[in-house]
C-alpha cells in the first residue's frame, strides 16, 4: 500500500477528485457534506492500474483549518497538489506549499482541476514554478476535470508512477504512528487510527502510548482484517490497556524513542524571500510561544533563540522524538485568546460561520521548520553557554558522533532512543564514549592519580570512587576501563604499579631492621612500633611498598623472613611442635604462632594434626 494527502486552496476540487478516484465519500462529517467544506480529515483507497493499492488522506484547504491539514500530511511521504484552472494559485495554496517545504516533502504529483471551466495553461505554469521553488520540480502535472472525468484516467497513471518511485520504508524501523482520529467500538473499545510512514505493527506489539504500555488486540487496513501492518500504510489499531487516546498521541515502540520536552534545534526559515535561491536568511526573529507541528500533533512551545540558525524550544508537552525530526513552527499572531493547538475543527467551523468576512491568514503564519539536533539538551548555565551551543549545533548531524560529542558520554540505549544507534564497540559495558574525550579522561587519569599520592602518601591509591568523582564520571566501569600500566587496580582502588616510601617512614623502616638484625623473628610489639614511628598507615605503607612483610595484624618482619624461618624449621625432627618451632626461631609465642600460619597459608609448612606440624618438601607453594 502507499498513502498520499492531498493539498491545496479551499474550494479547489480535492475532495472531488478523490471521490471521483475512488467512489468513495472522504468527508465524513454531515455539517461537511452541508456547507460544502472539508471540516476534518478524510480517508478513502483505490486500486491502481498496476494492481497498486493507494490512499488518500484528503485535508482541509481553508486557511483556518492549516493545523488539521498539517496533521494529515505531517505523516505521508506523498502529496497530491491541486490548483483550479478557474482560479490559479491562490493564498492557501501558498500556505500549503511552505508547509510542504518545511516539512521537507519532495513527492509529489501536480493535479489541475476544473479544466472545463477555464484554460488550465496559466494556473498549470503558475503552479509549476511554485513547486519547483518548495523541491517538487519533478512532479509530473495531470490536467482533469471532476466534473466530466477528463483526465482521470492520465491521473490514475500519473499516480502510479508516483509512486513507482517513492523510497521504500524499512519494515525493521522503530514504530511510531501518529494518531489522526480516536475513537470507542462497543464490546472492542478504543480504537485509533494513523498512517504507520516505517516499520510494522503486528497484533500482540506491546506499545507505548504517552509512556504507557498498551497491547495491540486488533487490526485493520483499509477496513480489512490483518495480523500484521508493514510500512507505509493507513491502520485502525484496537489497543487493551488504560487508554487516553487522541489526535495528537503517538503509539511507540518501547525504549526506541526519546520523550521530551527540551529540545535544540536548527532552524530553516519558511522564508518571505522565496523563490531568490541563495543560503536561506539565519537572523530569523522568533515570537517566544508557537506552536510546533509534528506527525499529527501541534503543541504550544517557548523558544529560546540560541544563535544564528539555532534555537531551544520547550514544549507544552513531552513528545517522542529522534534527532534529525522536522518540527513547522506556526505563529499563533494577532489573536491571543487562540490557541490553535487546541481548537477543535468544529470549533473553527462556527467561527468561519460567525465571521465569514474576517481574514485569518495573518494569524496561522508557517515560521520556520526546526529539524531536531538534540533530544537531552545540556544546561546553559555560564555567560556566553548559548552562544556556544549555537555554534556547536551549526556543525551537528543528526548522528551518533554528533550526539556524542555534545554529551561525551552515552548509554548505547540512550543513542537508540535519540534515533541514532551507535557504531564500533562501547568503551566499558554499554557507554559509549566521543573518541577525542575519551582519550583526554586517559591522559588525565596518571596525573589525578598523581596528585591523591602526593597528597595522600600513606594511602593504598586512590578510591575508584574518588577518581570517578574527580573525573566526572557517571559509572566507576569507565574508570576501571581507563586504567592501563603503569597504573593498576587492586582492592578497588587505582594505584602506580609500586608506591614509593614518604622519608620519615622510610627511615622508621630502616631503624627497624637494625633491630631485627640479630633476632630476625623477633617482630616488636606496638609500643615498640609507635616509637618507631610506625602507626597502622605507616606500617600499611610500608608493606604496600615491600619494606616490610605483615605475618599477622599488628605483627610485622622485614622481607623474605618467612622464607628463612621455612628453612630453619626444615632442620628441625619432624613433625614439631609450635613450642620446638619458637625455640628454633628464637621468638615469642605472639609471633611463633601467626609466622607457623602465615607458612602454612603459603604451603611451606602443613599441619599433621591438632599439635604438630610438617615442613612441605616440596618447598613454597605460593
């Protein structure tokens, strides 16, 4: 299937040329059908010459209802564009074709309608220069009259080339259908409709409608039955689940789209200057409340001018958005008491009735088209932060590097949802990370790990939570991952491969080993150690560093005495006993006992039974 809207001035014979295309009556509405007006969206499908299946979304032409036919084509990849012979290019004709533009649409199909009535020459060649200057210089122009048929036949074939060549969606995308009507069935419940522009919609999908999950209960397309939608196509969805479901909402695939509120945006001018070619006009004056179009949708935003080109909108409400999306901005204007936002067709109906001869078109202006850059814009807190944010949106993508580089650091989840999903491997567990940052945090780390030695020399390295902090990292894995020799973890902290010895505890040290010289397993008792100098961070220190050799707590001998006290024991009868042992090393019980321990843990030595002990013949084992 594929889908095409309509577009054009009031009155200029959509809606007839859709009847006459498909036998179908796309207003739907009986005050429609009264006053002649299409009011509301319409819906209608044929069969192609080629066997292709097409829809309309036929939209209102009246000025006053430009929010409504923006909701039909937001969308449709497609559009069918017509102009009366009789009449020629006229206001709203021009209001459409901007919305078109800005909303970057560049398919599309010419229709001149009402030939029996005037020479469609002129409006033909009007029309066609319009169109080229919107991007739709190569749609193909039909001649037709509603009335007598002339031409139909041409239009069908003209639409079947049309879309012939339209780019073929990806049924894998991500889903996101904007609602366009909402609706109750007895014994069914809500259903909602939309044209699904990629993806597939299957029945079972659990979605997400305004971040609240639903299920997909049944489908419909083209008033038919179906277990599944692929891409592009018109669907009526029957959702089960806690619904409040209008024109405006989008059902979503879960985790595939970022909801938000705040948003950074380039900016491209609707432009009063059309049709001079050049660079678009970057110093573009924004009121600080629009109202912002996507999809379906319209939502009032504040706007925060950035720079050049650049902008901050906030809008009324979280919407689920990719980077790379087209907002229209639409100038509510000179009525303040409107919001079109949220008036409703029937609404403007009554006022088109009550005020036939007041001019609205000053009042819905097209301002601009604001294509999204960035869905988690960072805080602009320092003087001079917008203006260079607006400098580093001038040289974004839509893309995951772009992303990167303004947030350095994301989850590959994060990127998903933003609609950019990242390329190459995560730099520790799924973050991702700019590369250029990256490599700056790796050259920092040495250095950070420095200074906390320096200033901290009695301790065993620096916490990984202290260097996560002194980074401004959001997952201590990343400063695990940053480490690489010399630098080492161990006991959750970052340290040099082998910390030096602060000269006063060098010193103790040193003094210490004079006294060990002659009784070797003589290990001083606390007292001793403190007059030394050596406290419980000195003595840690120290044994970090390799000057000395912690047996038990509190208990310490120089390096290598285990070793020794394995090969004095190994001369003794055995098995022995601690007291023979004790004797043997010419030491207390306090030591004698952790030092047989320390050996046995390192399998120098090894228990026979509740008193005695063996040396291991083989030698040490650890």
């Amino acid at each position: 299937m594929h889908v095409v809207a309509t577009a054009g001035h009031v009155d200029h014979g959509k809606s007839t040329l859709v009847r006459a295309l498909t036998g179908m009556e796309p207003d739907r509405l009986e005050e429609e059908r009264r006053r002649g007006l299409t009011i509301e969206l319409g819906y209608a499908w044929t069969t192609l010459p080629s066997g292709e299946r097409v829809a309309f979304v036929d939209v209102p032409g009246h000025e006053r209802f430009l929010g409504t036919m923006l909701a039909g084509v937001g969308p449709v990849p497609a559009v069918m564009f017509v102009v009366a012979a009789d009449e020629g290019w006229m206001p709203q004709s021009e209001e459409h074709l901007v919305a078109l533009r800005t909303l970057g649409v560049r398919h599309g199909l010419l229709v001149v309608t009402r030939s029996d009535r005037a020479d469609p020459g002129p409006a033909l060649a009007g029309a066609r220069e319009r169109l080229a200057w919107a991007g739709l210089g190569a749609a193909e122009s039909v001649v037709v009259s509603g009335r007598t048929g002339a031409g139909l036949g041409d239009l069908r074939g003209a639409l079947d080339r049309l879309v012939a060549t339209l780019p073929a969606p990806d049924p894998g995308a991500p889903v996101r259908l904007w609602i366009d009507r909402a609706f109750t069935v007895r014994g069914s419940g809500t259903v909602v409709t939309g044209t699904l522009p990629a993806g597939r919609v299957e029945v079972g999908d659990e979605l997400l409608l305004d971040g609240e999950p639903v299920r997909v209960r049944g489908l419909e397309s083209l008033k038919e039955p179906v277990a599944s939608v692929t891409a592009v196509a018109r669907v009526a969805v029957n959702l089960r689940g806690r619904v409040r479901a209008e024109r405006g909402r989008a059902l979503v695939t879960p985790g595939a789209w970022t909801a938000t509120e705040l948003i950074d945006v380039r900016l491209s001018p609707a432009g009063a200057e059309r049709g001079e070619g050049g660079e678009e006009d970057e110093r573009l004056a924004l009121p600080p409340r629009l109202t912002a179009h996507i999809g379906s949708t319209a939502v009032v935003c504040e706007v925060r001018p950035l720079g050049p080109g650049a902008a901050r909108l906030r809008l009324a409400r979280p919407l689920p958005l990719h980077l790379g999306d087209v907002l229209l901005l639409r100038d509510p204007g000179r009525d303040p008491g409107r919001d079109p936002a949220r008036e409703t067709a029937r609404e403007i109906a009554r006022d088109i009735g009550r005020d036939s001869g007041r001019t609205y078109g000053d009042a819905l202006r097209v301002i601009a088209g604001a294509r999204v850059l960035d869905t988690r814009p960072p805080e602009l807190r320092r003087r001079g932060a917008a203006r260079e944010r607006a400098a580093a949106l001038a040289a974004a993508a839509p893309d995951a590097a772009s992303a990167l580089r303004a947030h350095r650091l994301l989850r590959g989840g994060t990127l998903v949802a933003m609609g950019c999903p990242p390329s190459g491997s995560p730099v520790a567990a799924d973050w991702y990370a700019d590369p250029g940052y990256w490599a700056e945090l790796a050259a920092r780390l040495p250095e950070v790990v420095r200074r906390h030695a320096e200033a901290n020399p009695l301790e065993p390295g620096m916490p990984l939570e202290a260097v996560r902090h002194e980074l401004g990292l959001p997952d201590r894995r990343l400063v695990a991952a940053l480490v690489r020799p010399p630098l080492e973890i161990a006991d959750g902290r970052v340290l040099a491969a082998r910390p030096g010895l602060p000269g006063p505890v060098a010193q103790a040290v040193r003094r210490l080993a004079a006294e060990l010289t002659d009784r070797p397993f003589l290990a001083p008792d606390a007292g001793r150690l403190a007059d030394l100098g050596l406290g419980p961070r000195e003595l840690a220190a120290a044994v970090r560093a390799g000057g000395l050799l912690r047996i038990a707590d509190g208990v310490v001998l120089l390096p290598g005495a285990d070793e020794r006290a394995a090969a004095l024991l190994a001369r003794l009868p055995q098995p022995f006993t601690v007291s023979q042992a004790r004797t043997a090393l010419d030491t207390s019980r306090r030591v004698a006992v952790p030092l047989l321990e320390h050996l046995d843990r390192r399998g120098m030595t090894e228990r026979v039974d509740d008193v005695h002990r063996r040396c291991v013949a083989a030698g040490p084992q650890g």
